[in-house]
C-alpha cells in the first residue's frame, strides 16, 4: 500500500547538536521526496527535496540523504537553533507522481 | 498578495449542519488539493484537481464534495458535519501534478475546523 514511516515521532536535542530524522517508503516507483517544516499554527512550507537520480542533497545546515536500494530516506540539521522548533514532514509521491504522501511527522524540539 | 488563501482560517459549527471552505491560489499553478491534518498532526490527502479535472478522490464520506470552478479556485463542501470532521483543512497547490521535483506543493495557512 501506500506508506510512508517516519522514526522518531519526537526528538529533542540541545542547540548545536545535529538532529536526524528517518522515512521509509514502499513504493519502488516514487522518485520525489520532500520534506516540510511546520511551525506552531501555520502551513507546512517546503524546505528540501530530492529526487531519485540524486543520493544526497545539501543547504547549508540541512540534508537529505536517499538509498533508493533500501527505500529509505533521512533528513539532517546540523548546529540546531532554536528556532528549527517545529513538526517535520518527510513525503514521498506515489501514483506516478500524481500525489505525495506524507510520513506522521516529527516533533523537533531545540533546547537552548 | 497571499499565494494560497483559504476562507475562514476559524469555522465553529453543531453537529449537522453544512459549511463549505474556499480556496483560491494566484500562482498560476494548474493542480490544486484538499488536505486533512487530524489532532495528531497527521497530514492525509483528501482531493486533487488538475485544471479542474479530479484526479485523486481517496476514501473520503462522500458528505465532502470538493467544487473547482477553474483552475485557481478549489472549494469543499461538507454535509451534515460531524464530531470527527474536527480537523485543519489545508488547501495546496503546485505548478503540476505534485510528485514531481519541478512541482512542489505550496500550502495555505489552514482552515480550523471545530464540529460541537
């Protein structure tokens, strides 16, 4: 079926740490995958993607890492602020690109 | 200038009645979705609308009935509401269909949804 899992459901960390999330997902055929930071109150707004010809992705503190073999994909920050506070979403597009699905999100929290 | 807006951010109403929420995007994006966001944050598809043609309806009651008069609007009516249509409705679109690298999905700021 359409799944995305999405490990650990909170995380905290002291600012400076590095922070990691974990997605896997089922479809050997999905070759978009997002990731949405939501803050308390407002939208889930994009802040990284790959696709599948890609292994790794870089923005300055953050990081996406893919094995395709493995389906698995993984979000990174490093040297977190406390204002990365907020609910992660990893995503992956199923139905030949038609929709994304969502993982069940990560609570980050960033202690100062 | 909102790119993604949705109308009313609050919406409080008894078990029963009919309310509709509406959607409008100025970015010229061609596809256009209802999402679902229950209390434990979890973000479910409910709709897509690629220039106006449904494409994506999941098991949704069919008491919910998305309406896309063009492209830039995508509106969803919800019958005789009940306790567990509680919710934030958040409207999206993206340039084409959105699982694509070249097709992100930009959200609007929500729709709170509140059945008593």
């Amino acid at each position: 079926g359409e799944n995305v899992e999405q490990h650990p459901s909170t995380l905290s960390v002291q600012e400076g740490d590095s922070a990691v999330i974990k997605c896997t997902y089922s479809d050997s055929a999905s070759n978009y995958f997002p990731w949405y930071k939501q803050e308390l109150g407002k939208r889930p707004q994009l802040i990284i993607d790959i696709r599948s010809n890609v292994g790794e992705k870089k923005d300055q503190r953050i990081a996406v890492t893919l094995n395709k073999t493995a389906k698995h994909f993984s979000l990174h920050i490093t040297e977190t602020q406390p204002e990365d506070s907020a609910v992660y979403f990893c995503a992956a597009s199923y139905e030949y690109g038609n929709k994304l699905v969502f993982g069940a999100g990560t609570i980050l929290r960033v202690k100062s | 200038d909102t790119a993604v807006s949705q109308t009313p951010k609050y919406l409080v109403t008894q078990m029963g009645n009919d309310k509709s929420i509406k959607c409008e995007q100025n970015l010229g994006h061609d596809t256009m979705y209802w999402y679902k966001q229950d209390s434990k944050k979890f973000l479910k598809i409910m709709f897509s609308y690629n220039n106006k043609e449904l494409i994506i309806n999941e098991t949704v009651p069919n008491r919910f009935s998305p309406k896309s008069p063009d492209k830039a609007h995508l509106n969803l009516h919800i019958n005789s509401l009940e306790l567990g249509d509680s919710a934030v409705y958040f409207c999206a679109s993206s340039p084409s269909t959105g699982g694509s690298y070249n097709s992100p999905l930009h959200f609007g700021n929500g729709t709170r949804l509140t059945v008593t």
